[in-house]
C-alpha cells in the first residue's frame, strides 16, 4: 500500500490557509468569560480573552475567533461537550487551557494555528475518537502541558520529523503518524463485504468491483476502507444512516461510492478520496450537513460525479481549473465550498 499524505480524517482535515481562516466564528455556541493577564513566563502575549461553550451540548463543528476584545484568544471550557465533532481554532488563537475538550468523546479533528503559545495539558482526556490534529506552523515556542495529547504526539511534533503538519492515529490508539495516514489499516470490523460484480464498460475502465456495506448502522468514529479486495478495486455501497461515523478514508485502489451510500450521516465531518476513484454517484451525501472536509488525492480527470454527489457546488469547483487535488471545505450546512 503506498503512502500517500493525509490531509482529516476525520474531521476537517485541512492543510491550507485561507479557506480555513476566513471561516466565521461560530459565536452561538460560544460564551465569552474574561480577558485576564497572562504569565509573563507562560506566553509573550500579556492578555487573552477566554471562551467556554455556551452549553454542554454543542454539536458539529466549532470555530474559535482568533481574537476578541482586541487580545488573542484562549479555548477554556469546552468539557463533555460529547456532540462536538470538530474544532478550528482560528489564527490569533494563543492557547487551549487544561481540560478544555476533556471528554468530548465524538471529537475527531482540531486544527492548531501557528499563533499558538501553550497547550496545557490534559487537555484530550477521553477524546479516544479524536484522530486528527493539524498544527498550521513550526511553533518552535509551542510549550505543552503533561499529557496535553493522548499519546505521544506532544514527542512528535517536537521532534525534528515534526513541525507544520497533520498527525493522525487510529481512535484510542498512543502511536500518531505525520501526513501518513493511508498505512491505516482496514477497520474490517466495521464492514460487510456484499459480492463482487462486474462493472459497466461506460462507467470504468475496471471491469469487476468488490463492493462493501456498513457491518451494522451504529458503527462509529473512523471508517478506513480497502483499496483492494480479492484483487479487485473496492466500492462504497450502504453505509446510510450511520449517525454515530464521523470520518471516512477511502485507500488507494476504491474506484467508487454508490448512489446514497453515506446519506444520512449526521456526524460525519470528512472524507478522504484516492486518486483512483472512478465515480462517486449520488446523491451520496444527502443530509450530511456536518460535513465540511473533502480531500481528493489526485487529479482524477476521467472522474465522474452523479447528480448532486455532493452537497453543493463541491463537484463543479473540483472539475474547474481551479480545482483538482486538495482539500475543500465548508461552513456546516453551506453550499458554497472553498479549496485550501
């Protein structure tokens, strides 16, 4: 299997810059607590404004501003806030403080920006499902608390292999790789495989597929599908109301996602698409209003999207000029999607 740069799992898994910060802060599910003075020794910043969640039960996607009051910004208080999916904490952002996603079990993805000046710690207790964290710069400054991650990511991005970068890891697990996340292996336990069948010629130059289903619709977390079983490429056929999946990477060698195949997927936050996907029909994704990250790893001139395969104009912005390999994201629930 090659390896091949992941950008989300779940998530949001985004790389770039401008899309990503030129989000609006999601101040509805925010509460304002203070500015305060900082520690000299803790931060050159001498004031930040502190946020906690506006109630417990937050959900989808939460966008941190990276300033307020005039300061940088803290993320506070956001505990068992267990329908948080995804955090974006926007550039400005100076620190996250102890406990402030502890216990925030349906967190999958955070995105770190390079204004960042402390991450006490712990500050991920029992965020078994969060999988993906993207630091945006080298913060050679970055000080983190004990135990800030789960694991041994804190290690890693102070190593010289780390720095700027998304880092991901199977849920629960203490090992995280750097942009490496296609050496995943299959979560087999998650699928059912339903035949193998021949394909249309006019659809794809593969003439036979593998094709898989959800083992059962409570399957949560991370969803990593084969590339290649019984030496055919694989499809992406029943995994609908899968309410509880947040992320899903497809690995290299599926050629395709079926009609309706993660339609009604509440929580699910992104997908990652192999340079060797053929097709994605649709609607695939109807009523998947939380998801806000899409990468395609290649080029993939010869793909074919199906009537409204995604939400959106994401289908049109890829086969632009403008589009092709990336990331592409959106607000939660929006139509209009931006290419990192």
């Amino acid at each position: 299997m090659n390896k091949k740069t992941l950008l989300s799992m779940a998530m949001l898994v985004i790389i770039g810059t401008s899309a990503v910060f030129a989000q609006q802060p999601t101040m509805d599910k925010l509460k304002w607590i203070d500015s305060y003075s900082v520690n000299a020794n803790e931060s050159s910043t001498r004031k930040r404004d502190r946020f906690q969640a506006a109630n417990n039960t937050i959900s989808g996607v939460l966008v941190l501003p990276g300033t307020y009051n005039g300061n940088p910004t803290e993320a506070k208080n956001f505990q068992n806030c267990t329908q948080l999916t995804s955090v974006i904490l926007l550039d400005g952002t100076a620190a996250i403080a102890t406990s402030a996603f502890n216990n925030c079990t349906n967190l999958t993805s955070i995105i770190i920006p390079a204004s960042m000046n402390i991450i006490d710690g712990p500050s991920f207790a029992n965020c078994n499902n969060l999988t993906s964290v993207t630091f945006k710069g080298n913060v050679v400054s970055l000080r983190f608390g004990n135990n800030a991650f789960p694991g041994d990511l804190a290690t890693l991005f102070k190593s010289a292999a780390g720095g700027a970068g998304t880092y991901t890891r199977a849920a629960g697990s203490n090992n995280w790789k750097k942009g490496d996340a296609e050496t995943l292996l299959p979560t087999m336990d998650k699928l059912k495989w339903i035949d193998s069948y021949s394909v249309n010629a006019n659809e794809s130059s593969t003439r036979k597929r593998d094709r898989f289903q959800a083992a059962n619709n409570t399957i949560s977390g991370v969803l990593v599908i084969p590339g290649t079983y019984n030496g055919n490429p694989t499809e992406a056929k029943n995994f609908q109301n899968c309410t509880q999946l947040t992320s899903v990477i497809l690995l290299d060698g599926t050629a395709a996602i079926a009609t309706s195949a993660f339609n009604g997927c509440t929580n699910l936050t992104s997908i990652t698409i192999p340079a060797s996907m053929n097709i994605i029909d649709g609607p695939s994704f109807a009523n998947c209003n939380n998801l806000t990250s899409v990468t395609f790893k290649g080029n993939v001139v010869s793909l074919r999207f199906g009537n409204n395969a995604f939400p959106g104009d994401l289908a049109t912005l890829f086969k632009s000029a403008a589009g092709g390999a990336g990331t592409y994201t959106r607000a939660a629930g929006s139509n209009n999607w931006k290419k990192q």
